[in-house]
C-alpha cells in the first residue's frame, strides 16, 4: 500500500510541475516589461527586440558587442516606444497610412525575392536573428510607416516633429523592467 501512494504521490507532483510550466510560458508573452499609453508590451517582444539590437551591433562590429547591456536595453525600450508613438500618429494623421505601409512592406518583399540571390528569411535570421514574420512586424513595418509619414510631412518636417515632442510630453510610460524608469521624456536607469 505505501509503494502505491509514493506512486500516486510522484505522478501527481509531475502533472503539477507540468501545468506550472505550462502556465509559465504561456504568462511570458504576457508579462509586461512595459506600458506606453496603456499599451502594453511583454517579454517576449522584449526579447526579440532585444536579441535584434545585439545580432546588429554584433555584425557591425565584427562579431564583437560594442553596446553595454545598459546601452542596448535603452535602444529596446525607446524602440518600443517609436513603434506605439508611430501608430498614434498614423491614427490622429491618417489611418490609411498603416495599410499603405504594410502594402509598401509586402512590394518590396516580393521585388526583393523576384530580384535577388539573397533571400528575406537569411537576412532575416543572419542579421537581426528573427523570422520573417518577426522581421517583418519589428524592422520593416515600423520603418515603412516612418517613411509615409516623413512623405506626408515633407514639406513641414517642423509639424511632424512638434506632433511627435508632443507625444513625447503627455506620454503614459511605466516600465516594469528593473532597473529603468521613464523620466522627463526619456528611458532612464534607475
């Protein structure tokens, strides 16, 4: 009788480890590291971000990290306050530019695999150390939109930079992420 229990008791104690796990890695994505405007970003884009910024720093430098950790953490975070800073200002400017952008995304994917040698899912992988998708979301998406929107501004550069200061001004920032701090319109270590 006791043997059984010891069974019992082992299997139990492997399920419950198990949906620990589970239950883990599912809150990982949703663990927020930070929350710009009320909206939130969690770990896991963190990370991917994060793993981007130190795969190009260390292909500009020859295979060597020349950003700190401190240095590289500042560029993750004002990266993810660019990219909610940019959809606020497509939706007060022009909603319609976010599907203009992601068209100019998908052109130019399909012209880069018509034209050349050197595919999307390598440069993806070798330069940033992301998958297409992800690549696609966190580099070219937010660029293309920066692209539309200087476009639309460009002849008063001067409105989209004072739209953008104020953004900056009247922003909601709270970073979870130890260490950091949002202060006076920028990303701080604490």
């Amino acid at each position: 009788m006791f043997p059984d229990i010891l069974k019992k008791k082992s299997v139990l104690f492997f399920i419950v480890v198990v949906l620990l796990a589970a239950i883990g890695l599912t809150a990982y994505s949703f663990v927020p590291v930070i929350s710009i405007n009320g909206e939130r970003v969690g770990l896991s884009e963190f990370l991917k971000v994060q793993s981007a910024v130190r795969n190009m720093d260390m292909n500009g430098n020859g295979g060597v990290l020349k950003l700190s950790d401190e240095e590289v953490k500042g560029r993750v975070f004002g990266n993810m306050i660019d990219k909610v800073f940019l959809d606020e200002l497509i939706g007060d400017v022009d909603a319609s530019l976010e599907a203009g952008a992601r068209e100019k995304v998908r052109e130019a994917i399909e012209k880069e695999e018509k034209d050349s040698n050197l595919r999307l899912e390598e440069a993806a992988r070798t330069l940033y150390g992301l998958s297409v998708k992800d690549f696609t979301e966190l580099v070219l998406l937010p660029q293309a939109k920066r692209d539309l929107l200087t476009e639309r501004f460009k002849n008063n550069p001067e409105q989209l930079n004072q739209m953008w200061n104020d953004l900056v001004k009247i922003a909601d920032i709270k970073i979870y992420y130890p260490g950091y701090k949002w202060e006076g319109g920028e990303v701080k270590k604490k």
